[in-house]
C-alpha cells in the first residue's frame, strides 16, 4: 500500500469493478494484484472482516480508513469494536445428530485405550520414530481424562485453520523442511474439518485468524464447502484469542454462556502457542462463570519438531510443556472428547 495514496485512490484501486462498492472478491483480487504482503496485513485482515456480508461503500471506507489511521491501535481499535461478530452457528437440535456426531467423535465407551493409542498412531505414521515415541510417552504419564460433553451445552472455537499453516506464508517462513513441519498441523485441520462435516449447522461454531498476506488469508483447503461463506470469525494478531479486547470474543463467550452453554471446546494451531496461550487466557478470564474449557489433542497441531524432547525444556517437549502448562491452569486436555 503506497503511503502516498490517498484513501479516495485507494478505494479506486481496489473497487475493479468502478460501481462504488469493494466486495470482499474484489478486495482479495485487488490486493494480491497489488503485491499485498505482511505490511498490509493488519488493513486486510481488517477489511475482509468488514465485507463479509456486504460490499463497503466508498463513503464508508474512506471513513474506515480515517479511523484506523488516527487510532492509536489501529486497524484493531475503535472500527472493529463498532462492527462486532455476527455470532456463531446456531444450535438447533435437529434429529439424529447425536448419531451423527458419535461415529466422528466416538462415544464415551469408545474412549478407551484403544481409541488414544489410535490417535497417537496417526501422529506416529508422519513424526519419526524417537519424535512419536517421546509424545506417545508423553500421553502416557499425564493419564488424560475422557470427558463427554452435551453438543447443545457446548461450542466449539477453532484456532486459526487458514492455509497460512499448512501451505502458505507460515509454512514457507520455516524454510525448505517447511512441508514435513506442518504436517501435524494438516492431521489437525483433516479431524477439525471431519468434525465440523457434522455439527457446523448444529453447533455454535467460530473461528479465529490472524493477519497474513491476502494468499494465506483464507481458510485451509480442508475446510472448503464445510465452513459458510458469510462465516464470521475473530480477528487474532497475537497469540491469545483475548487480544485485541476489540476483536469481540468476550462479548461472544459471555453470550454462549448466558445461553446455557458451560464447554468450550478448542482445537487448532499451534498447540503451543497460540491454543496454550489462548486456553490459558480464557479460563483465567471466564473461570469464575463456571466455563469449562477443554482442549481437544486430535483437533490440535504443531510444528513436528515440537514434539521432540528438548533439553530446552528440561528433557521434556514444547508440547508437552504446553499440555502442563494447559493442565496446571485448570484446562481440562483430552486427547479425544466425547460430544453426545
């Protein structure tokens, strides 16, 4: 973005199609025509967030604009805190979905030995051998817990599965071993998706992302035709899904738990960072609600190194030091939950 433009050529450059108004399609195809990279992240992730339902007129956006550059937190201050989330996906109880729901997630009875040690198999078939043994060891010794949880006294909050983590910016940032890196990421995206396949219409569902530039922006192909079009979602730039206080999370959690809701299921990427960080958070913020938190292994990923024993962290991993951490502050960590 050319500091030197104004914000009326601005809008001409990203309106292609010269009727007044910048659609979220327009946006995107404007923006990669441009060059838009990490510079210009924050002002598109910003905009994508203001033209999910409808397309911005000028009026609007140079006033947007105006905003953003004489808030002292720019693009996260006062415009977004005016232009709140619309919500996640209703809940609606419809029949069969309790049937639906346990052959992705299981039962509570199928939630045995044989169950974890499949999921910790699945990570074994792209860690090495040493890397999947130490995580398999580490399963072992912290003796996880198999919750159940009523779907319609629960929602789900996914972390950040954009394709910025398995094929883009993010990945390629990590350099040439970049591809095996995520691939524990990808195996969290596949399960996240498989789940959403059932209760995305059911279930109150959102969503997080932080800025990337505009290609590594969207969601990851795994979600494509799962997650709607119009889906809203909130804006992360950091590693906890609080901050910014603008980007309408709290207002969203106080709304789920004042509709009866008393479970937050988590999943996403990266396990240890922005969902330890982000778990951690929300259960200091909202603990004394009542809110359960729970953090579900399958649905969540890391970098593949970071399953690995360190002597940086005292002969343990970055995960597991992540799933301590997580445990210590009264998150409840499965490695499946059980949705009934």
């Amino acid at each position: 973005m050319n500091d030197e433009m104004t914000y009326d050529e601005l809008f001409d450059e990203l309106d292609l199609e010269l009727d007044g108004k910048l659609s979220r399609q327009e946006l995107h195809q404007a923006a990669v025509r441009l060059g838009w990279q990490w510079h210009e992240a924050p002002i598109y992730a910003l905009l994508d967030f203001l033209t999910i339902r409808t397309p911005l007129e000028k009026d609007a956006f140079i006033s947007c604009m105006e905003q953003v550059f004489g808030d002292p937190d720019g693009p996260y201050g006062l415009v977004l805190r005016q232009n709140p989330p619309m919500g996640g996906r209703p809940f609606s109880h419809a029949s069969g979905v309790v049937d639906e729901v346990n052959s992705i997630t299981g039962t509570a009875n199928d939630c045995n030995d044989a169950e974890a040690e499949h999921i910790v198999g699945l990570l074994q078939d792209i860690l090495n051998e040493q890397v999947a043994s130490d995580y398999a060891s580490a399963i072992e010794k912290l003796n996880l817990p198999h919750p159940e949880v009523r779907l319609d006294e629960t929602a789900i909050l996914i972390i950040d599965p954009q394709r910025s983590f398995t094929s883009g910016a993010w990945m390629r940032s990590i350099g040439s071993i970049g591809p095996l890196e995520v691939m524990p990421v990808r195996l969290a995206f596949e399960n996240c998706a498989r789940l959403l396949k059932t209760i995305y219409h059911r279930a109150e569902v959102m969503f997080t992302r932080c800025p990337f530039p505009p290609e590594s922006y969207d969601w990851d192909e795994r979600f494509e035709g799962i997650i709607d079009a119009g889906q809203h979602y909130f804006i992360k730039p950091g590693n906890s899904v609080l901050q910014p206080s603008s980007n309408g999370f709290r207002e969203w959690l106080e709304g789920v738990i004042s509709r009866g809701k008393s479970t937050l299921v988590m999943g996403g990427c990266t396990l240890n960072s922005c969902m330890r960080v982000s778990a951690v958070e929300t259960m200091k913020y909202f603990g004394n609600s009542g809110l359960d938190v729970i953090v579900d292994l399958s649905l969540c990923g890391a970098r593949a190194t970071n399953y690995a024993n360190s002597a940086q962290f005292d002969g343990t991993s970055s995960v597991e030091t992540a799933i301590r951490e997580m445990i210590n502050n009264a998150v409840t960590v499965t490695e499946r939950v059980s949705l009934l």
